[in-house]
C-alpha cells in the first residue's frame, strides 16, 4: 500500500509541473495571470463536483466554531501555489522539451545537480 502512495504522490508532482505548463499558454490567452487562477480552480470545481454527487459525501453544516480559524488558510495557499505557478514556474521536463508550447530550456549540469539536490531531500525527509 505504501507503493501506491508514492505512485500517487509522482503523479500528483508530475501533474502539477504539468499544470503550470498548461497554464502558461492560457495565461498568454487571457493576458492575466489572476484569470488564469480563477479559470484553473472554476474547473477544478466542476471536475470535483460530480465525484462529490457521486460519493454522496455531505458537508457538515455546523460546529465549525470549535476549530481555529487558520483552517481555513488552506484555500488561500492552494489559490497562491496555482498564481505563483502561472507566473513563475518553469517545470525541469516540460522547458527541455517544450511541451505545451513553453520556451525550450535544455537540460544542463546546474539543472541536474538541482534535481539531485531535490530528490535528495525528500529522501531525508522521508528516511531520516
């Protein structure tokens, strides 16, 4: 079962760094950084919707006030990564081969040496 959680957790990487370079052309599209934040989470909510009906998960309606109000920072961090990832981010894959029309950016010593560093990490983060 731990295997499936990594297998998860790279295809969620995977499909953030795709995410960003999807969004780019958009960005270009709209000429709006925030537009394309908004258009991005408009349809996170229709795709999440039907799974909602589909489940039958129901929103519990009261006894929010016995949690700490921070809980709800959740959304304004996911709103931030989603603008920060449209203005800034350039995913090490999607620049070397110029997927979904971003400007190709070969990969280089510095930019392994960089995903090394990365990797290790999460590595010892994970394994102590």
């Amino acid at each position: 079962m731990r295997n499936l959680y990594w297998f998860f957790a790279a295809g969620a990487g995977a499909g953030l760094a795709a995410q960003a370079g999807v969004n780019t052309p958009l960005r270009a599209a709209t000429g709006s950084a925030l537009w394309t934040s908004l258009i991005s989470a408009s349809l996170t909510v229709v795709l999440l919707a039907p799974a909602l009906l589909l489940q039958r998960d129901t929103l519990a309606t009261a006894g929010y006030a016995r949690y700490p109000r921070w809980i709800w920072t959740g959304g304004i961090a996911g709103a931030a990564y989603v603008l920060a990832a449209v203005t800034l981010a350039r995913p090490l894959v999607i620049d070397h081969f110029g997927w979904f029309n971003v400007p190709v950016h070969r990969l280089s010593a510095e930019r392994l040496l960089g995903t090394a560093l990365l990797v290790a990490g999460m590595a010892l983060i994970r394994w102590r």
